[in-house]
C-alpha cells in the first residue's frame, strides 16, 4: 500500500469519525427527539393572593395583594400588551413598560403610582381569590407565558 492510499485511508476515517461526532453531539429536537423544556424568560415568580390583615378593601390592604414577575434573562424585555389575568378574566394590561433585564416587577391591585418595581392595577376590589386561583401570563398575541395556581384547582 502507498502512503498516498494510507493517508487517503487515515483522511476518511477521520472525518467519518468527526461526522458521527457532529451527529452525537446534535440537540435532543435536531436529533429526532422532542426538546427539552424551555423555562419562560419572564416568569411569575411569587404570589401574594391573601393580603395581609383584614380584608377591608382600603387602598393598603388591596395593595397589599400582588404578583411579582421576574425577568431571567440578560436584556430588557418589553411587556408592551402582555397581560396578566386570574381565572375570573380580571385582566391587567401593560402599557409602555420594559422590565430590566434580571429584575423583578410587582403588580399590586390597588391604586399607586407606577415606578420600575412597584406597578399599580388600580382597582378598588380584590383580583386574586384565598381560596383558590390561577394567575396566568400572557405575551401581546395571546401566547401564555406562565401560570401558577393554588387552593383546590392548582395544577
């Protein structure tokens, strides 16, 4: 055998080998399999649905009923049009709003004036219910971004 041949030999296995590499080293979705679970950029992080103290619909006490979202990635995010809503349809939309990139935002149902971590529904009546709830949401075409329940139909 040439040491031409040997080299064009030495050549093919080398890239057949680099070949099947590249292959193993494909995604779980490129590969044929379903993707791995994506976590949502911005998330609802906590819920604080039962406020603290009597619930006697005063400005403090709804105030004091919130959901604060959280946004994990490295840039801003606008949340022009997202929406966040209970399962009454009780809905809040945000308007001309960026949330900071790994920064959090609190949404309280109450009356405020809106800063860059404390928004501000404006409502004079309890949104999220004790018992049970869900708050789910959603981006400006509808696409439902996160939810999170508890009570009797969480889950």
């Amino acid at each position: 055998m040439s040491t031409s041949t040997t080299a064009r030999r030495l050549a093919a296995v080398a890239l057949t080998t680099a070949a099947l590499g590249a292959v193993a080293a494909l995604p779980a979705s490129a590969a044929g399999h379903p993707a791995p679970q994506h976590r949502p950029d911005v998330r609802i992080s906590r819920v604080q649905y039962d406020s603290p103290g009597r619930d006697d619909r005063s400005n403090r006490s709804l105030n004091g009923e919130w959901v604060e979202l959280t946004n994990t990635t490295r840039g801003a995010v606008n949340l022009d049009g997202w929406t966040l809503s209970d399962r009454d349809r009780h809905t809040y939309t945000f308007h001309h709003y960026r949330l900071a990139a790994r920064a959090t935002v609190r949404i309280h149902t109450g009356i405020g004036r809106d800063t860059r971590t404390d928004l501000y529904q404006d409502r004079r009546a309890y949104v999220w219910n004790n018992d049970s709830d869900t708050a789910t949401l959603r981006n400006q075409r509808g696409g439902t971004i996160d939810t999170v329940s508890w009570g009797r139909h969480r889950g």
